[in-house]
C-alpha cells in the first residue's frame, strides 16, 4: 500500500515538473522576434547582382609541397608533427603487424609480446639513444622494398 502511495506521488510530482517545463518553453517562444520576412530572405530571382571585377586578381591557391616516400612514412609515425618520433608515437601506430610479431607461435598476441617487439626496434632505431628519432635516424629504418620479378608469359 505505502510503494502504491509513493508511487502516484512521484507520478503526480513528475507531471507537475512538466507542465511547468512545458509552460517555460512556451512563453520562451512568446518573446521570441517574429521571423523575417519571406522578400528578406529570398532575394529576387529577376535581377542579379552585377559586377565588374575589371583588373582585380584574387589570391593565388595554395601550392601543396611534394613529400618524398620517405617523409610520408615519416609523417605517419609523427603524429603531432615535431619532426622527432617519440616512442609512444612509435608504439600507437604498430598495430598492422601483430601477426609479425607473435614470438610464441600460439596464434595470440599479447601485449607485452607486442610491446617488447616494438620497444627493441625503436631502440635499434635511435642510434644516439636520445628516446627520440630524427628523420636521419628514421629513414635509415627504411624497409626494404621486394624485388619485382617479370611475369612468366607462358
């Protein structure tokens, strides 16, 4: 009997907090400015503006500067663009080789596996072991590229 009692009154509760709400939002939208005028806002279609730009000339697009492959793959691990690689930024892009990097063959990378792999190949990386690679040092990691074979033309 109480949870019954207790239960029309948070009802009735509720339902007073709303029409109150609803009340509020109403003479919110009393006040509000009337909307333009529709021949404000839609310019006539008949006359167009006219215009003579005579000898001006606008700006020139910008120009975008060519990469080398080698500052692309840089580019990729440098997340915020400091032209330096720290090792986090090194270890958040490595996802795409798990498959590389399982050292126990159980077909289940853990994260300490891949962390590991990573950490030792940046360390191998930063031949000044300063924690942070320079685009000397990175593009000295550069992988080396398959040797194309000509198809057979049997």
């Amino acid at each position: 009997m109480r949870q019954t009692i207790l239960g029309l009154f948070a009802g009735l509760l509720l339902a007073g907090v709303g029409v109150f709400w609803w009340e509020g939002r109403a003479q919110v939208e009393i006040n509000a400015p009337p909307p333009p005028e529709l021949e404000e806002v839609t310019p006539q279609l008949d006359e167009l503006p006219l215009t003579d730009p005579g000898d001006m000339e606008g700006p020139a697009p910008p120009e975008a500067s060519e990469l080398t492959r080698e500052e692309k793959r840089f580019f990729r691990y440098d997340r915020n663009r400091d032209r330096r690689i720290t090792r986090n930024e090194m270890l958040s892009s490595r996802s795409d080789a798990f498959r590389k990097l399982d050292v126990d063959g159980n077909n289940l990378l853990t994260f300490e596996e891949w962390a590991v792999t990573t950490a030792n190949r940046f360390d191998a990386m930063d031949a000044d072991t300063n924690a942070e690679l320079t685009p000397a040092e990175f593009a000295a990691s550069k992988p080396k590229r398959p040797v194309k074979r000509p198809r057979c033309n049997c």
